[in-house]
C-alpha cells in the first residue's frame, strides 16, 4: 500500500463514523482537546455515557486513540459498545482497539490504558473495580478482562457476602494471545506473553520474560519477550 493510499483509506474510514466522533469528543474532553478529535469512534451502540474520559498525554494529536474500526476481517464490522455508568476512563497514549469489541465500566472504576496499547479485535472488557494497562500492551482478538465475577457469594457460616472481584494490573510489554481470560486481582510482571486461551487468574506463578500458556496458565518457557519495536 502506497503512502497515497493509507492516507485515503484512513480519510475514508474516519469521514464515515464522523457524527459519533464529534458527539464523543465534545461530550468528554475539554473544547482545546476536543476540537482536534484525539479520539475515533465507530460506535455500534453508546449504551451508556457518564463518567470521564480523560487524555493524560503532554500533546493531544488528531485520531491518537481509536476504538471500533476494523482490523481483522473475520470478525464484523459492528464496531465497539460503550458503557460507561460513572466511572473514568484514561489514556496515556496512543490506542487501538478494533472492531467488535465492548466496554462497561461501573461507576467506581478507572480504567488505565497505557502508551501504545493494541487490540486487534472482538476484546470484552468489563471493570466494577478498577484495572490498569501498561505500557505498549498487546492484546489478540477475543480477549476477555474482567475484574468481577458480577455475581455474589456468601458465607454460609458468617452470612457475609464475599468480594466478587478486584484491580487488575498488567505490566507494561505484555501480549495477550487470543482468547485469552484475564480474571480479577491478576497483576502480571512486565514483559510476559501469555498463549491462545490462557486462563489467567491471581494463583498463577509468573515471571518477566516467560511464555505462559494453559488452563490455569503456567510458566512453559523462560527468557523470551517479543519484540515490539520491530513488531508490525
């Protein structure tokens, strides 16, 4: 693809989700980041809009963030569901998610998502709690992270209803294969990759530079990382 060429597709791609663009910038961000439409949307549904979404980056630039346009063709081009009930959404950076993906976040939640963070398609993301992103995190498609179970337990014994769910904190430098789980209280070190459907849950055992794959996931080979500034 010639440089003429990516340009125009990406004019294309943005002149036709134009409408939601502008409602979701001008009703988060402040007029002197809005008027630049840091942010693309391609909005299959904006369930709920409260909260906040703010941009804490020294130098806001058009299009930096974009959720719901298309990146893998076999999935749909639906792209993303926004629920945000009054929680804060945060970018340090550029972003990427890709179509057919969905987020809801409670209204006690922030949501952190770190310089460079990619999603190819199809992520579910649900936050009651809180979770944060490192930096240049790699997602595949049909992930799914969710810092609460949504459901409750309680204590025959006690009668006290039990915690559902916690943070998640991943480090920077992580990639996420597809279909991956991310459950609640999870914190990965920096520089972890984690196999296709991989079940991460707080007991698992990690380290820095590890592949880890399996259900639930464990280490299977160590001193390896992927190499992300060459990474197309």
């Amino acid at each position: 693809m010639t440089k003429k060429s990516y340009y125009l597709k990406r004019l294309k791609m943005f002149l036709g989700t134009l409408p939601s663009t502008i409602y979701f910038n001008f009703h988060y961000l402040p007029f002197r980041q809005a008027i630049k439409l840091p942010i693309w949307i391609k909005a299959s549904e904006l369930v709920c809009v409260k909260g906040e979404v703010i941009l804490d980056v020294p130098t806001v630039s058009t299009g930096m963030v974009t959720l719901g346009y298309r990146a893998v063709s076999v999935y749909p081009k639906r792209g993303i569901m926004w629920e945000n009930k009054g929680g804060r959404v945060i970018f340090h950076g550029r972003c990427r998610i890709g179509n057919d993906s969905y987020i809801s976040i409670g209204s006690e939640s922030t949501v952190h998502f770190g310089e460079d963070f990619r999603n190819s398609a199809a992520m579910k993301l649900i936050s009651n709690y809180g979770i944060t992103f490192g930096n240049h995190t790699s997602m595949g498609w049909d992930t799914i992270i969710m810092d609460s179970s949504l459901h409750s337990i309680i204590d025959t014994n006690t009668g006290q209803v039990k915690p559902n769910g916690g943070p998640i904190m991943t480090g920077a430098y992580n990639w996420f294969g597809a279909g991956c789980r991310i459950m609640p209280n999870v914190n990965t070190p920096e520089r972890c990759i984690f196999g296709m459907n991989s079940l991460i849950t707080r007991g698992c055992q990690m380290e820095s530079y590890c592949l880890m794959g399996g259900n639930p996931a464990r280490i299977l080979t160590r001193n390896v990382t992927r190499d992300f500034e060459t990474d197309e």
